[in-house]
C-alpha cells in the first residue's frame, strides 16, 4: 500500500501523516525514492525516519508526547488556573 501511494506523490507536494504504521511505512518510502517534498505529522517515529532527509521538509504538530501511541497529541483535560 505504501509504495503505491509513494508513486502518486510529486515533487514539491505536502502530505500529512498520522500515527500509523502506514505513515511509517509511506516515510520509508518517500525516504527511499528520496523525493522532495513537505510532510507534516504528530508521529514521532516518522520524525526520526526523515529527520536527515534533506529533501524532506518537516513540520512537526506539537502537544503533548502520548509515550503509548509515540505522537503528540494535545493536551486533553485544562489546566486549572
């Protein structure tokens, strides 16, 4: 599935990847192909996949790291004052 979905994106494109082993396999790919383009995610095991990947622009979303999903989520329950 991942490398079908690698295949249809072009150069200069921006993507979103979520908390998924999906996403994780697309970054392997996007990382193999080495094509250039912007990925945004909340997952933190895509981050490190791609973090020296020159071609790969990375916007990280930020929250609170959820250790049990490896992403960051934001925070879900308000601080009290």
């Amino acid at each position: 599935m991942a490398s079908a979905i690698v295949r249809e994106i072009e150069e200069g494109s921006i993507i979103v990847l979520d908390n998924s082993e999906v996403s994780l396999e697309i970054a392997k790919k996007i990382k193999e192909k080495g094509i250039r383009i912007t990925v945004i995610t909340n997952y933190v095991k895509v981050v490190n996949e791609l973090m020296d990947e020159e071609n790969v622009e990375l916007v990280c979303i930020g929250g609170k790291l959820d250790r049990k999903t490896g992403s960051c989520q934001k925070n879900k329950k308000p601080h009290p004052l």
